[in-house]
C-alpha cells in the first residue's frame, strides 16, 4: 500500500526567526506595559497611605495561585499528551492518500516540542490568570479563626464553613478542571496518533489507550466521591426551602445527606473498577461501573428526594420543616446581628393633648426640618461662594455638642468642584495646580431655618449654614457670633467625595517655582506642606504619571519641581477600598470634625455567604432606596454582616486609617492575620471620634429587611406569613432612577435626635417605620442607637395590629396621601399651581410621641431656573386623624394640638414664603396703620400696611418672588406688631391707683 510522504511546516529563514521574534516582544509589552505602569503607581499609593504591605500580600498571593493552579492544570495536560504521545501505536494504517489524520500528525511531529509545550504552557496561563483573582480564599482558609459557635447538625465550628469549606470547594473545582482537560487532552492525541479507530464496527481502542483514560476516569470520579463527602456540609447551604428559608430541608437531611453517603461508596467502588479495567482487556467491568454510579445518582440522589418531597415534605410541610425553620431563624439573627433588639409594645393611640407635646422635651424641640437629600444646591449657592466649590448630591447629617447642649446638623465639607471650572479656569495649570482644594466644612442647625434670625427683606426658608473658613470665625454650627461654633483648624479640603479620578492635583513645590494654589484661607497663594501625595519631583515619577494620564504638561512643565507632589485616588471611599480590599464598604460616607481636623469615615463591613443555615440575602436589592448620592451595592449574595471597621480619610493628607469595632469579630481576626498591623484596635479609637460614629445606614437596611420576618419567633408562624412586616415605599418619591421592580423604592432610613419610649434622654438614632405585610398600615417602628454609650442598641416598638378593637395607625403612604388630599393643600394655588415653581416633598420622618406617631415632612419650593435652589416653604404635621399644614412647624402643631403647643416645644422658625392666608391683624381685612399711643406699634403696623400694599400690587402683576419677599416682610412686620402690643408703651406715663 502506498504511503503519502509526511507533510512538515516550513522551515522559516533566520530573518524571518528575527522578526516573529521582535513582534512577539512588542505584542508582549504592549500588554503588560500598561499593566506594568498600573503596578508601579499603585505601589507608590500604597507608599504614601503607609499599607505596602497591602500591596505585597495580595500581589505576591496572586502570583502563587497564577503559578499553582497554572502548573496544576498545564501540567496536568503536558502530563498526558507526554504519556499519550509516547505509547502511541508504532504502525498506523493510512485510510488513503487524502487521510487528513496523517497531515496533522506529520505536523506535529514536526513541532512536537512546539505543541507538547506550547499547548499546555497556553492553558495554563488561562487557567492561572482566572485562579489568581481568588486570593481572598485562600488567605482566609490559611488564616482562619473559629467563630466560637457550631452547626447544629454536624457539630463543626462554623469557621469551618467560613474559612475551609469554600477553599475545599474551590481546590476540588480546579482538580475537576485539570483532570478533565487531560483526558480530553489524551483523547484527542489517542486519536490523531492511532490509539483510537473508528473504523470497523465498534472501534478500536489500543491498550495503552485504554489504560490512559480509565484511569484519568477514575481518577475523575474518585474526585466525585470527595465532592460528595464535603457536599454533606453544603447542604446547610441548600436553597431548597427558598423563597422561604435556607439550610437543609427536612428533604435533605432525611433524603440528600444519606444519598451523599451512599454515593460516596459507590463513587470509591466505580473508581477502583476503572483502575482495574487499565490492566484488564475487558471494558465491561468499568462500563458496569459506569453504569451503576449513573444509575444510583438518578435514583438515590434525585428521584428519591423528590419522591419524599412530593408525597411526604408538602402535604406536611409546616410540621416537617418546623426543626429546619426553626434553625434558620436562630442563624439568621446570630449572622445579621439581630439576636439582641428589644421590642416594646405601643398602643400607637391616635389623639394627644398640647400638654403632653410639651411634655416631650427630647423629642420634639429636635424635629429636623431640614432633607439633606435636597439641600445640596440651597448649600451650593449660598455658602458655596466662588464658582469652582461644590457640595454632593446629597448632604450628611451628625450631631455637635455647642455650649453644652447637643445638635443635630446638616454637615458637609465645601469641596472643590472641577465641574464647575469655566472659562481659562479649565485649562491644565489651573485644574491641576492652582484649583486643588475645597475649603471649609459647613453645618446647619437641622431644626432651624433663618427666617426669625432676619430682617423684614429676606425671603426666608432656608438653613443657617455657616462655614469654618476664615469667612465665618465663629466657627460653623454657630448662629451667636460671640459664642464658639465647630472649631477647625485647619480646613482645607484635598480629599473628598468630589474628586474624581480625573481629578488629580500636583502641589507643593518651592515658593517662586509652582504657581500657588487658590486658598480662601489666607491672601496670598498656598503651598502646600502636608504629607498627602506621591513625590513627583523626579524625572522618572514625572514620566510614569505622563504615561498614566497620557499628559505631556506633566513631564515638561516647569511648576513641578523640587518638593512637588501629585495626589490622585482622592475619594475617601476609594482610598479605603483600595487599602483594605477584603472589605465591603458603606455607600455614604460623610465628613466630621474630629480634634480640629476635617476628617471622612466610612463604614467597612465583613461579609461571607456561607453562614450554615443563615438566610441569603442580596445586598444590593437589600440596600436599595430611594436615597440619590450614595454608592450603590452591588448585588452580591451574603448571609452574614458585621460593621468591623471604621475608617477615616484625613481630608487634608489623605491618611488612611482603619479601626476595629469589635476586637473579638472572627472575619476580622482572619484578615487582621492576613494583614498585620492594619487594623487598629477599639482601644485607640479618640473618645471625640467615637462620638461621631453613627449606625450605618446599609447595614441598617439590611437588618431592616430581614428583621421584617425575623421578629417572628414561632415557626408555625414564620410558615404561615401572617405576622411578616414590609418595608414601606417612599410616598415622596415617585418611580426615579432608584424605583424597584414595583415602580417605587423603599423608604431610607433616618438620623434623628429624639427620646424613644422608656428613654429619659434625646439620643442620636437611626429610624424607619415597617407596616403591615404588602398593606400600608403601620406595624412596628424601629431604631438603632448611634450614641457611644449604647452603641448598636435596637428598638422596636410592636403596634397591637391583630388585637380585637386595636386602633389600626396610619403608615407613611397613607399618611403621604391624606397630606395631598387635605383642603388647604388643594386650596394652596400660588404655592402648589404656580408654573413657575416646582414643588418637592422632604423626608416623612415618623416620631413616636405621647405614646402616638408624630409625622412631620417639610415641603419646599424651587423656582424653574438653572440657579435657583430648594427654599422650605411649608411643615406638614400630622397625627391621628389631624393634619397641620403651616408655614411654620410651629403653627403647624398648633393645628394639630391647640394655641401654643408650638412656642412651647420649639424655637421660633418659620417654613420662608407664606401663604396668602398669613394671619392679619385681628378685625381687618387690609392692614391699617394705626395713630398714636405707642410708637413701636405704630411702626410696626405701618410697616404691615406697606407689606400688605406690595403684595397686592405683585399679585396684581404675577410676580411671584415679589409676593413672596411682600409676604415674608408682612410676617416680621405682624411678629413685631404683637410683641409692641403686649407691652406698654415706653414713653407711656405712669398709672396711679385711685386715691394714690
């Protein structure tokens, strides 16, 4: 029989060698280049924040696991292409002259070298590159601590399930993938060379062929027998109690778990059966095998549960699953932290005297009327000043301790805005060097607006937000300027949530050399002298950050030099993610003076997904409300949190520094281990640090939406459903970017200064109302304390829903509709019907009062214009069936409760422009000046009568920002008209009693 003579590559000249290999070298730095140069600067960045050793764990991890799991897996198929080329048939019969299977062996044999090493070199740079991203695994099984708590089934610590079982779950992926690529690697040799044969019936498989792939395949399955022995503990894990709970069903643990064992045995029985048939001639015996492992899976592993699912399990379910439900709630709680919230029971009684509302002195003094969701462009242009300072989207909130009494406040630090640059302010030098830095940290009494602090000019309405620059030297937080605000010492801003990654800033330098930064501060150009930045007076830095940025100003321009510094990864939150990686981060992060300093904290959370029996919920659905400026979650799936860390971000340097909360919390330990030293303990934390703490707010959501079902004690309970709360919808925002899947989002949470039933004093608190499962009304009201002393303390406050004649209490969606669907607010055109003002509802915070639910949402105005920003305009009150709708809270209570419940609770404020029903004086339609007698009150009354006049004249004229500056003249104007007629007149002789 003829023979086709063997078809080889072409031999390629040695110029050509050259070039394939030049181009090889270009294609190879072209790829890594960048990657290269991303390393390097992050290098340095660790550097500066003091956490190389950050950088060195985790890069030097990554490249073990890309060698490791790349030798494991390239070497797995180098192993068996070696063994496969090596027993292949010596004679092969050719099928004819155009037998493609000739072709390529000739090929390969030409290059054998190219494709025994090539092939397998190539898959395992695939398979290490995927491996290498896993690092966080194997760190925390190698460094592991034991959680102190066991699984009620197995008796294991659940830092087994936390620290081990994922890593033995990942190790036996990757002994699947390995095991399986070298058998298709075999099988695909076997055939080119001849060890397998189609032809003839039935085929043809070699010896050698055959020993190959048993044992690849039994070595495949005894993998599966070890599968199936660590499977036994993921069924703690099993969601096939879902939506309902997670853990092992009784299915699983009466079914599966037995299954498992019985799979085990044949699996060990299979793989020894496909050891033997390598050295027998005879497949039946592995093919019998084969069979049986197929067989038992299909009946012991699927049908049989199903079976006793079916028939046994549902008719039954709420006894069966009674032990299993009652395990997940016991993890649930331990793994959300909600084990310990105190509940209450409240009447939620729908009526209150005006004495009782006096009587609260905690809770209602501190109503806040300020959103700090909408006033960020009311803070933007009336203390943001020059045109490249800015706020974010949206404000924070904190408490201050002035003059002895404690405050809440709108805070927020006045950063630069490189977005509203214009002009030759955007060129490089300017954007880059001279406009680097925000300055001063601004803060609002949260309660109080400026209306009473003004004259009978101002229109009113608005926070009295006062900045720590050298503008204000009282200091922010001060209304009094004799009387010390928030003290800062130094306020300059060069880390915050404004600045982008685009956004980096060269500074420093020698005086004459770099241009000077622009500083509110002081009168001339600053240099800055802090230790933020990276070093770039070097011609080698100047050249990396050239390349990074792809900026040519940076390597050429001769304001950058000795002493210059570059800052870039200026976001706090990005600065923290970066120098703990392991953490999952708060999406709000919000600025405090602490010790004179300006100082950003972020709440770090440890998280896992593998709690024995704890429920799995989704982060990011979890999280989501209808708050806008925060970071959203991504939609990860975990089933324990702790808020282990606080961080803080120097605003000024940018210093980075983690603290742990709970020094016994065993995710921690784990990374503490990981990372020695990074993590500072609870001990270090400044008692003026811990006072500005607060419970983060999407934990807090978290907790919220289980505590919803998880406040049921009973599983027969917990089954049935009847006793579930549900997050409430935000009646004040309608669809929106934030909407869930039912077109509104839920209801964020709130920080409040109030007293909780049973409290003798105001505390610091995060709030959110929960209602009745997919109904309205309210259910229970819940709070967790932000306040050093009880820190983490959770209430809930149970209203008697089921009880026979409980009063049913309204919750913020009905209470939102009835606000609407009240007369004065229909009737209130110029307010609500005006085209030219858009009209935005504020937070419906829910207060618990006099053993009823105050609610209060302030409500404010906005004129349709790019400059104009949010003005308060109205206080809606509301409790039982009584709705206040005022300008003021003030008057707004006195709807609700009666003449002079208001004066008596809080300070004298009012909502800005008035309604054209603002009280007149008593008997007159138009206000008159009065003649004589008392001359303050004839003052005041002309003044009435001259407001009067100019409203009615810009009424006439439909101007409604003259309306609204007549109207809030009129109300200062009847203020003082009141306060002249209760006293006498000065110059008003005295009075003699008869026969005196």
């Amino acid at each position: 029989m003829a023979t086709r003579p063997p078809v080889s590559l072409p031999k390629l000249s040695r110029r050509s060698r050259i070039l394939l290999i030049i181009a090889a070298v270009v294609i190879l730095a072209l790829l890594l280049g960048a990657r290269l140069l991303d390393t390097y600067v992050d290098w340095l960045w660790f550097g500066e924040v003091g956490a190389r050793t950050v950088f060195s764990t985790v890069l030097i991890t990554r490249v073990i696991l890309f060698f490791a799991v790349g030798l494991l897996v390239g070497g797995a198929l180098a192993i068996s292409l070696m063994i496969a080329y090596r027993s292949r048939p010596v004679f092969v019969p050719i099928s004819g002259n155009d037998d493609p299977l000739a072709r390529y062996r000739s090929a390969i044999v030409g290059r054998i070298r190219l494709f025994g090493i090539g092939i397998p070199v190539l898959t395992g740079l695939i398979a290490g590159a995927s491996a290498q991203s896993d690092w966080q695994v194997v760190q925390l099984f190698l460094n592991g601590t034991p959680f102190g708590q066991t699984d009620p089934e197995f008796g294991n610590d659940v830092g087994f399930y936390a620290f081990d079982l994922p890593f033995y779950n990942w190790l036996l992926g990757w002994l699947f993938i390995a095991v399986v690529i070298a058998f298709f690697g075999a099988l695909i040799s076997h055939y080119v060379f001849g060890g397998i044969r189609l032809a003839g019936k039935g085929g043809q498989l070699a010896g050698p062929t055959r020993a190959q792939l048993a044992i690849t395949i039994g070595i495949f399955v005894l993998l599966k027998a070890v599968e199936y022995y660590f499977d036994r503990y993921n069924l703690l894990l099993s969601d096939r109690g879902l939506p309902l709970f997670v853990g092992a069903t009784y299915t699983d643990l009466n079914a599966v778990l037995p299954a498992k064992l019985i799979l085990l045995c044949i699996s060990v029985i299979c793989a020894v059966a496909f050891f033997a048939g390598a050295f027998l001639r005879n497949l039946q015996l592995p093919a019998i095998a084969l069979v049986l492992l197929i067989l038992s899976n299909v009946l012991v592993g699927v049908a049989w549960p199903a079976v006793l699912d079916q028939f046994s399990v549902r008719p039954n379910a709420n006894e069966k699953e009674s032990a299993s439900i009652q395990r997940n709630m016991d993890a649930t709680r331990q793994a959300f932290g909600l084990n310990n919230v105190e509940y209450k029971d409240y009447t939620g009684k729908s009526d209150a005297t005006s004495a009782e509302i006096k009587a609260d002195k905690g809770t209602v003094p501190n109503i806040r009327l300020l959103d700090p969701n909408v006033l960020s462009d009311t803070f933007t242009q009336r203390v943001g000043r020059e045109n490249f300072y800015g706020f974010p989207s949206k404000l924070d909130i904190d408490r201050y301790t002035l003059n002895g009494v404690t405050q809440d406040y709108i805070v927020a630090a006045k950063e630069i805005k490189t977005e509203g640059l214009t002009g030759n302010q955007t060129n490089w030098i300017n954007k880059h060097l001279v406009y680097t830095h925000g300055n001063g940290f601004v803060a609002a009494p949260a309660n109080t607006i400026d209306r009473a602090l003004k004259d009978a000019n101002s229109d009113g309405g608005y926070p009295i937000a006062t900045t720590s620059d050298t503008q204000n030297p009282a200091g922010a937080g001060s209304t009094d300027p004799g009387k010390p605000g928030i003290k800062v010492a130094e306020p300059r801003i060069y880390y915050g949530e404004l600045a982008t990654d685009a956004a980096y800033a060269i500074v420093g330098g020698k005086e004459g050399q770099a241009p000077g930064e622009y500083d509110t501060a002081i009168d001339r150009a600053y240099i800055y002298k802090g230790s933020g930045g990276v070093p770039i007076d070097n011609w080698f830095n100047r050249l990396v950050f050239a390349a990074e940025y792809g900026e040519r100003n940076i390597l050429f321009s001769d304001a950058i030099g000795d002493g210059s510094k570059i800052m870039f990864n200026r976001e706090p939150r990005e600065r923290v993610a970066k120098a703990a990686p392991w953490l999952t981060l708060d999406g709000d992060p919000y600025p405090a003076v602490v010790n004179g300093k300006i100082i950003w904290i972020v709440d770090g959370y440890t998280t896992m997904n593998n709690f024995p029996y704890a429920q799995q919920t989704q982060l990011g659905q979890a999280t989501n409300d209808s708050l806008s400026g925060t970071t959203r979650q991504a939609n990860s799936s975990i089933n324990y949190i702790r808020n282990s860390v606080k961080a803080t971000v120097d605003a000024f340097d940018g210093t980075v520094s983690l603290y742990g909360v709970d020094d016994n919390e065993p995710v921690l330990n784990a990374w503490k281990k990981v990372f020695p030293g990074l993590v500072k303990p609870s001990s270090e934390i400044s008692p003026d640090l811990r006072s500005h703490f607060r419970y983060p707010e999407d934990l807090f959501k978290v907790q919220r939406e289980l505590l919803s079902k998880y406040h049921v004690n009973n599983p027969a309970e917990f089954y049935a459903q009847q006793a579930f709360w549900s997050v409430p919808q935000d009646p004040t925002q309608e669809g929106g970017v934030n909407a869930s899947a039912s077109g509104i989002a839920n209801q964020p949470g709130y920080y409040v200064l109030a007293t909780a039933p049973g409290d003798t004093r105001s505390r610091f608190q995060l709030t959110s109302s929960l209602t009745g499962l997919q109904r309205q009304y309210l259910a229970a009201w819940m709070s967790v304390s932000s306040d050093p002393e009880d820190y983490g303390r959770m209430q809930v406050l149970r209203l008697p829903t089921g009880a026979t004649g409980a009063t049913q209490v309204d919750g913020p969606v009905q209470v939102q509709n009835r606000f609407q669907s009240d007369p004065r607010v229909a009737q209130d055109r110029t307010l609500f019907n005006n085209p030219n003002v858009t009209v935005t509802y504020g937070n419906l915070i829910t207060l618990p009062v006099a053993n009823g639910f105050l609610y209060v949402e302030p409500v404010y105005i906005r004129q349709r214009n790019q400059l104009s920003y949010p003005q308060l305009a109205r206080v809606l009150v509301s409790y039982g069936t009584k709705i206040g709708f005022a300008p003021t809270l003030n008057e707004a209570l006195d709807q609700v409760f009666g003449p002079g419940t208001g004066s008596g609770v809080t300070p004298p404020q009012t909502g800005g422009t008035p309604a054209p029903t603002t009280p007149q004086p008593p008997g007159t339609t138009t206000p008159q000046p009065p003649t004589g007698g008392n001359p303050a009150l004839d003052k005041a009354a002309g003044e009435m009568h001259d407001a009067w006049a100019k409203y009615k004249a810009a009424q006439q004229a439909g101007n409604y920002a003259d309306q609204g500056a007549a109207l809030a003249a009129l109300d200062v104007a009847y203020r003082a008209y009141e306060a002249a007629k209760a006293s006498p007149p000065a110059s008003a002789p005295p009075t003699s009693k008869p026969g005196g």
